[in-house]
C-alpha cells in the first residue's frame, strides 16, 4: 500500500470522525431542548388545569349565588305578595326614580349655581349703588357746608345783629334742621291779614321794581309798621311779655304778594292751633 493511499484513508476517517462528533452533539442539544420543552409544557399543563379548576370553582359558586338570589327573591315576593316579574318591575320603576331624582337634582344644582351667579351680580351693583351713595352724601355734606358758609348774618332794621339769613326755601330748610331758632313760612297777598307765628301780619305794598315792601305787624294789642324794606332784609321787633326778639325776612316780592319767613327764638311761645 502506498503512501499517498494511506494519506487519503485517514482523511476520510477522520471527516467522518467529524461528522459523527457534529450528529453527536446535535442529537444532545435536540434532547436537552426537548426535555425542556416538555418540563414547561408539563408546567403550563398544570397551570392551565389549575386556572380550569379555579374557574368552575366560580362558575359554581355564581351558580349557587343566583339560585340563592332567586330563592331569596322569591321568598320576599311572597312575603309582600308579589311575583318575581313585578319585583323586576318594581325595581326597574326604582332604577327609573333613582335616575330621574339625580337629573332634577343636577338641574336644581345648576339653576341654583346660576341663581348665586346672579346674586353675586347684583350684590356687586349694589356694592356699586352704595359707593354711588357714599359719593352723593359726601357731594351733599360738601354742599350744605358750602351753603352754610354762605349764609349771612347782618344787623337787623333794630339795630341788633340777626342770625343767619336765608334767601330760599333751601336755605330755610336747613337753618330748621340746624335747630337754633323756630322758623315759620308765610305768603302774604295785599291787604289780607294773616296770622304767622303768635303775631299778625297784613301786606300793605309790593314794589317789585326796587323790591321793597311795607307791611303791619300786629302784636301785644299793638300795630307796628314796618315801611319800605328790602328784599332778605331781617325786619326785627320785640313781643310776648318777655319781650322776645322776632326776626322777619322777606324773600321774594311780586306784584301784591310777598314770601318769606318769621324766625324766632327756640323758647318763645308756640302759635296757637285752631280748637287748642
């Protein structure tokens, strides 16, 4: 046998040497993965019959809890009288009641949310109102103190100093409220007496071209003539057994009539009323 035979025979002994070795290991590597495989196969199996188990287990206890539903459903129709469908009914009329109450209640809760959205408005405007009213008091405490101001006192046709003198109504009006003396208005037509106060008093001439005036006081059975004064003049005279000080002011002349006032002081006698 030659050389070159022998070379060639251990060549191919030792490929197939190879190959055997290769079958070898893969045959072992398919065992292990078979094996393997059927260990979580067998595993998942156990799984799944438990899982199985578990689920009858509650299928069966639903069961017996419907049967013991029923039976206790049944059990309370024929204690109250009634059968299985009108109990469905009536707790279907129950749901619808239920279901019904919350959408009204939704409905309140909504109209009352709007009607507190609406309060909140208006209380806001009247918060505004209020703000408006403090504005208008404070222009009209400016105001009155400004009139105030305004108001003069001079001496009167006496010779003795008046108090403060109003030209208008206004005016008048808030010497009442300032309270130092008592005040009463008059008009005066020509020629008719009229009785102001505790005294009388008779128009005798109106010119309204110079404005100026004459007119008669009565008084203590007595007749004073005050002749020819002005317009807010204080025309001053004495009467009533103290002798109190009476101030008369004239604040508008027309043609046979004048308006004014009769100031006096707060402890002079009141006018008499009719039927005292």
């Amino acid at each position: 046998m030659s050389d070159e035979t022998v070379v060639e025979q251990r060549s191919f002994s030792g490929a197939f040497l190879g190959l055997v070795v290769g079958a070898l290991v893969l045959a072992l590597v398919g065992l292990i993965w078979s094996y393997t495989l059927s260990n979580r196969l067998a595993k998942a199996e156990t799984q799944l019959t438990q899982a199985q188990q578990q689920n009858d287990k509650l299928t069966q206890d639903l069961e017996q809890t419907n049967a013991r539903l029923k039976v206790a459903t049944e059990t309370l129709g024929q204690s109250v009288g009634l059968t299985q469908k009108q109990l469905e009914t009536r707790a279907d009329d129950l749901m619808r009641r239920q279901q019904a109450d919350a959408k009204r209640l939704e409905s309140e809760q909504a109209a009352t949310k709007q009607q507190i959205g609406a309060v909140s408005t208006d209380v806001s405007s009247v918060k505004t109102d209020v703000g408006g009213v403090k504005t208008d008091v404070a222009q009209t405490k400016t105001q009155l103190q400004d009139t105030m101001a305004q108001l003069q006192t001079m001496k009167g046709d006496m010779g003795v100093q008046s108090g403060l003198i109003a030209t208008n109504h206004n005016e008048l009006e808030l010497l009442k409220h300032k309270g130092d003396r008592n005040y009463y208005e008059f008009t005066l037509q020509k020629n008719k007496r009229q009785p102001v106060s505790t005294v009388g008093l008779e128009l005798k001439k109106a010119d309204t071209k110079h404005s100026r005036y004459t007119l008669e006081v009565y008084a203590d059975d007595k007749k004073i003539e005050k002749k020819d004064r002005g317009l807010n003049e204080p025309v001053q005279f004495y009467t009533g057994k103290d002798n109190y000080l009476y101030e008369l002011v004239v604040n508008n002349i027309s043609k046979d009539q004048i308006t004014g006032y009769i100031a006096t002081p707060k402890a002079a006698p009141a006018p008499v009323k009719p039927g005292d």
